[in-house]
C-alpha cells in the first residue's frame, strides 16, 4: 500500500482553495494515487451545520476535518484539504494530529478576494450578516509553517498546479511524471 499524506490549503475566502484543490485531484489522480478532497464548505454543510464560526467552532470543525484526514492518510490516501484554517494555533494542532502533512498557503490580498466575492459572502459581512467572518472582523494569521506558498492572484490556476507539483516533487511526497516505483 502506498503511503497518503494530507496536502492542506489555507487562505481567505475566495482565494482559490477548492479550484486548486480539485485541479490538484485530477493531477494526483492520474498520477495513480488514491486522493480525497475534504472542501471546508462542504464539510460544514453536511457533518457540522451546528457549529458557527466563533474561534472555538472553528476549532471543533478543523480538529474534526483532521480527525477525518488522518484516518484516510493511515489507509494511503492522499487527502487535500481546501479549508480558511485563519489561525495559526490551529494550523500547528492540525499538523500534530494529522502528522504528515503539507500546507500550502494561497496568499491572496483580501482586496483580490474582495473582488472575487463568488457566493456574495464579503458582501454580507461587510453589511454586518456575517459576524466573525475571516478578513472582515475576524483575523487571518499569516501562516509561518506553510512548506508551499503560492500567490493566485498573480499566477493561472494551471500555473499554481505546476507550482504545488514540482514542490510536492521537490519535498518527495510525489515522484517526478513519468517516474514509476520499481518492485522486486
């Protein structure tokens, strides 16, 4: 059996987490491996419509996304997750439980996910609907750990997607394209 890790990608809201994280499926997917995306939207709407987004909710979702990941990182799949993770106490607790993990941090300005705004989610923060919304009057740490870092206001998705291979390369959790495991 192949051996999973977690590849988790932090940044605000609109900042292209799940893009990035379902061209990072297909890539991996047909590379051979076994991939799970864990979308931290999709996550809440489904296992925890009951938590909001204070900072002891957000950490009850993320240690339970972890939970998740690690049990499908023991069986060797490779979990991406697409999650906001705004704090950096968070982001270390994660690591420890999950153990191999790679983050991967979108830095995105919030004024280029402000004009992005795809579910209207800015708007309704800025209008006082959301409350403890990440950039708006909640903070998003900046990571210090992050073994990727990308900015995708800058760069293509597909160019993202090349970035976060050769460093996943780079950091030999993947073999270079074309590369195959020789068996005896």
């Amino acid at each position: 059996m192949r051996k999973g890790f977690c590849i988790w990608l932090t940044g605000l809201s609109a900042s292209g987490k799940t893009t990035l994280a379902r061209l990072l499926e297909s890539a991996l997917v047909s590379r051979g491996l076994m991939v799970q995306v864990l979308d931290g939207d999709e996550i809440r709407a489904n296992l925890n419509q009951e938590l909001g987004f204070s900072k002891a909710d957000r950490e009850i979702n993320l240690n339970r996304i972890a939970y998740i990941t690690k049990l499908l990182v023991r069986h060797g799949v490779v979990v991406i997750v697409a999650a906001i993770t705004p704090y950096e106490s968070i982001r270390q607790q994660v690591r420890a439980r999950v153990g191999d993990y790679v983050e991967v941090f979108l830095n995105c300005p919030l004024e280029v996910c402000l004009s992005r705004d795809p579910k209207g989610l800015y708007r309704k923060a800025l209008a006082g609907e959301i409350k403890n919304f990440t950039g708006i009057d909640d903070p998003f740490e900046i990571p210090r750990s992050a073994e990727i870092e990308i900015r995708p206001y800058c760069d293509s998705p597909d160019k993202c997607l090349e970035d976060i291979l050769h460093s996943l390369e780079r950091l030999q959790r993947i073999l270079p394209l074309g590369m195959k495991i020789l068996s005896n």
